[in-house]
C-alpha cells in the first residue's frame, strides 16, 4: 500500500513553464486518496519557498514543506554527520541562494564567497569546516576558487548534486556535476554528494514523510537518476513519460534502473491510489 510520494519536479510536474500532461489532475487525485506528496528536485539554487508558489501557480497548491531541495538534504546531512560545525566554525555556501540559505536554516554560521574577498574579511570569519557547493546561475571561477582553497586546508566537501548537464532551451548547459569536476581537479579531493540518485537525498525525505521505504513510491522521469536511486534505497518506483526518458529505454534498463511501472503520466497511476 502507497502512503506516499516523492516526486520528482522537472519533467514529471513541469517544462519550462508548463505543467506536464496529467500532472496536474494525477497529484490531486494521489492527494484526495490520502497519498502524501513531497516534491523533490536536484535543482539547489533555489528555495523551497520559490518552488512552493511556482507549484501552486501552476494548479499544484504546495506548501515549502512540501519541497525538499538538495540544498536541504545538504544541510541536514552536514548537521547529522557534523554536528559539531553547528556550535563552531563556518561552512562556505558556493551556488545559487538556496544553497546559503538552507545551511542558515539549519543553524549553522554561513559565509559566501564574497566573505572571503580580501585579507581583512578573512581576518574576521570562523574557520570554515566544510563547502557545500550547489549550483547556481552566477558562480564563476573566483567562487570555485573559495571552493578549492577550504577543501585543500582541509575542509569537509559535500554537493548538492552532480548531474554534468543542466536542460535549457538552447541545449545542454553544464550542470553542478561539471563545475563540481572542475574542483575536483583542482584540488585532487572529490565530494560526498547527497542529490538524487544518491541515498540521502532518499533518507531525508522519507524522514521528512515519516514513512519507510515500501510505503512510498518515486515518480520520476530519468532512469539513471530518479529511478536508479530509489531501488538502491528500497522503494518502489514509476517512470513517466512526460519527461527525458522512454518506454523504451525503461524495457531495455539494466535491473537497477528499472522501475516498478512506466506510465505516460501521473494519472496514469491513479490505480495505485484506488487500490489503497
Ligand atoms: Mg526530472
């Protein structure tokens, strides 16, 4: 039985600025069956509040509760596994926004790049404890710089995601993952990361849910990322097809990348609903 749903947000709610097919209807339906929605991106540069009133303009009323960032799976990770970075030291935020502001949000001393500028500034901060690097539209080499001076003295290294690529309308922009690389090496280290398809982005939100594994299905659109992730981490999981990947790339997976169900939308699986 399905108490739950992370979805996934590009490709299976929304492209660019529309809703997909079905998306819509399908998630009110889940809803009115008592299925608990989270919506869940790689995307770090932005807040969930951003992400909350975009949905809910688009006919998916959502709360920012109702997001989980990679910026905020970042953040919890770091208070789980550092939690000693909470009552001293700095970590340094490089990306968009969200990225600081979920590192503030769970409590820790934030600095930024621009922090770090000249002698002076520097004088003044916290020892920095670790990088949590996400993407973001305006980073540049000077903040991959900050990035690769911390990690080298010795600084924890964690990333919100690595997809090499980011979808725009004019091609393949390079993603998180490629200026994650490009730190990488620099400074010969190489980061935890915590987005899809890797496991905490998929323990963090089933905390958030309260629910285990087999009670909650992923929906998602790319084989290699939302669905690959959530078989290692035991739950079950659907393709779309409103998104980047095809039935027939679902029938010819690999076991790890093959999902539950494939279906054209999110309505498409309001049978799993009915049955519960
Ligand atoms: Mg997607």
């Amino acid at each position: 039985m399905i108490e739950g749903m992370l979805c996934d947000l590009d490709g299976v709610v929304y492209r660019a600025h529309e809703p997909c097919d079905g998306a819509v209807e399908g998630l009110a339906r889940a809803r009115a069956a008592g299925v608990r929605v989270l919506f869940m991106t790689n995307n770090a540069s932005r807040s969930p509040e951003d992400v909350a009133a975009q949905l809910t303009d688009l006919g998916v009323p959502a709360d920012p509760q109702d997001v989980l960032t990679a910026s905020e799976v970042a953040a919890e990770e770091l208070a789980s596994t550092r939690p000693d970075l909470l009552a001293s030291g700095a970590v340094l935020a490089v990306g968009g926004p969200g990225v600081a502001a979920a590192l503030q949000a769970a409590g820790f001393h934030v600095l930024v790049p621009p922090d770090l500028a000249d002698a002076d500034r520097r004088a003044g901060v916290p020892p920095i404890g670790a990088v949590v690097q996400g993407y973001g539209p305006r980073v540049g080499v000077a903040d991959l710089a900050e990035a690769a001076y911390a990690i080298t003295a010795g600084a924890l290294w964690v990333a919100t995601n690595d997809d090499p690529t980011l979808p725009t309308e004019r091609g393949q922009a390079p993603g998180n993952g490629s200026l994650v690389m490009a730190v990488a090496h620099a400074t010969g280290a190489s980061p935890v990361v915590v987005g899809k398809p890797h496991r905490p982005a998929y323990d963090v939100a089933l905390r958030r849910l309260g629910l285990p594994p087999e009670a909650t299905l992923m929906v998602g659109d790319r084989l290699d990322t939302d669905i690959a992730g959530a078989r290692a981490a035991g739950l079950r999981s659907a393709l779309v097809l409103t998104g980047v990947s095809t039935r027939a790339e679902a029938d010819a997976a690999p076991h790890e990348q093959r999902p539950d169900r494939v279906a054209d939308t999110i309505l498409d699986l309001s049978d799993l609903w009915r049955a519960a």
